[in-house]
C-alpha cells in the first residue's frame, strides 16, 4: 500500500494511528542498524555540537537502561536513507492530506533484552513541539525487526488525539514511570482508555497523530528492541514563539541550528536541517 485507500485514511482521522503493510526493504533496515553501530562506536558523518546537553545521544558507557539518540538522521548518513525515505514521507502526506512532509526530527529508542519497568512513559508528541504552529504533525515508528509484544513495542490509546488536551497536562511525559494512574484520569474523563500495541513485521511501520497519546512497556525478551522514530510536519508547519508554564521561551534545538526567515525567526522549511521526504 504505498499509497494509502481512502478507508486508511478515514481510519487514521478516526483513530489517530495506522499500521502499514511491509514495505521497507530489508536493505534499508540492515543499513540503518549499521549506521547505528557507526554511531556508538563514535562515527559521525556530520557532526552536531551539543549532543548530551541540547539533545539525548546514548554512548557507550552511559548505562544499561533504554538508549536514546535523537537527531541521529542528521549526523548517520546510513540512517538518513530510512528516515528521510520518500515512502514513509508518502504515506505520511496521504494521511495528512497535506501535499508536502518534512522531517521534524528523529530518535532511535533502543530497549535491551530483560527489563522489568523500563517503559517509555505515556505521552503527546505535541507537547515537545510548542513552537510548531501545526496540529497536524505526526510521527512514524519503525520497528528494526519483527517487534511481538513481547519487546514492548510502540502502544497508542486508540482515539486520544482527539481528547487529549483535556487531560491534565502534567501527567504525561516520556520519562515517567507510572503506566497505570493514566487509565483512571481517562475514565473519568468520560472517554474510553484502549491500548492498541504496535506489533509488527520487518519492513512496517505505524503513524500517530502528534495529539495521539502512547508509550510503550518494558522489552521482556532475551533480544534488543531497537526502533527508529521519524518525526515530520506537514506543510502546513510554521515557527511560533511559545513560552513555558513558568514564562520561559520554548527552545528546541531545532530553532538553534535551522537558518532564520526574513523577519529572524527559526525556518522550519530549512532544507540542511527539516529535509523534505515528500
Ligand atoms: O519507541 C518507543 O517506545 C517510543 C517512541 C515514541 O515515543 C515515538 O515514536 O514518538
Ligand atoms: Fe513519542
């Protein structure tokens, strides 16, 4: 289904997330794990200044809980090749409805064999995203392998895009814990607290909606759950300035590297840092 039927594209504005059928080559997926190995053994094609401070970069040595490396796509050119493929940017462009998609930015979110409660908390994508005028933005998720249950894949609450601004905010982040107070606050928001897992084949891939809430649970298997998570915007996305519950201005590190429009704030159309897919 490179393209998408017009019922995939009613599912995905009903539920907030959709699963495709198998159709990354498995060479892209091999060249993505290479590029990662690259990667922690201390390769860069491209360097960027700030990783550890202004985005999370796992390195050898940094423990043996859940790797995080964002911006991974800018700095691994073997990584490049999956995340700014232009079928996930097709997809994601059919989905939209918006006739352009550019990368946001990106993640690998590796999860060792054997945890016991190292989930990724539940949350919006949106909410990282302040400065993003778009309500629209979404977020591919693609699995390195066959992904069962039993990883811990990718779980999104089936509908949540369209409720979740009524929750209280401070209760969803990726680094908390607790799984299970969310489904109480759901319920007694009226709406229905319905946990869809994400499990796929090699070569799938699922969308959320960037107001669509989820998570994902411990990785029990004796093997690495290792996923790429490609953020992108539809065309629609522009700069805005936001500031933070206390006052402060919302800064991504997106807005430190990109080159400024005309009137100086961030451009979310740069090519060298959103590159188009589609
Ligand atoms: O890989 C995971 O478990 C979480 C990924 C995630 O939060 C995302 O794809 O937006
Ligand atoms: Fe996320």
């Amino acid at each position: 289904m490179a393209r998408l039927t017009n019922e995939d594209i009613d599912f995905y504005e009903q539920h907030g997330w959709l699963m495709t059928e198998p159709v990354l080559p498995e060479e892209a997926i091999a060249q993505t794990l290479a590029g990662l190995e690259q990667h922690w053994s201390g390769h860069r094609d491209h360097r960027l200044e700030g990783a550890g401070t202004y985005f999370a970069d796992w390195m050898p040595g940094d423990g043996v809980g859940t790797r995080n490396n964002e911006y991974i796509s800018l700095q691994n050119e073997l990584v490049s090749r999956l995340a700014w493929s232009p079928l996930i940017g097709e997809i994601a462009a059919a989905a939209t409805g918006s006739e352009t998609i550019r990368l946001f930015d990106d993640q690998i979110v590796y999860k060792p064999g054997g945890q016991s409660d190292a989930v990724v908390g539940w949350h919006v994508d949106g909410d990282y995203w302040g400065t993003c005028s778009s309500q629209n933005m979404l977020t591919a998720w693609v699995p390195l392998h066959d992904c069962p249950a039993e990883l811990g894949p990718l779980v999104v609450l089936d509908g949540s895009h369209k409720w979740s601004h009524l929750l209280e905010r401070s209760a969803l982040s990726f680094h908390r814990k607790d799984m299970e107070g969310l489904a109480r606050a759901v319920n007694e928001l009226g709406f229905e607290f319905k946990p869809v897992t994400m499990e796929m084949k090699a070569g799938q891939f699922s969308l959320h909606h960037c107001r669509a809430i989820h998570g994902s649970y411990p990785n029990r298997s004796d093997r690495a759950r290792i996923a790429l998570a490609v953020h992108l915007q539809d065309g629609e996305n522009r700069y805005r300035a936001a500031t933070r519950p206390d006052g402060r201005p919302v800064e991504l590190f997106n807005d430190r590297i990109c080159r400024r429009t005309a009137d100086g704030l961030p451009d979310y159309h740069d090519e060298k840092v959103f590159p188009r897919l589609w």
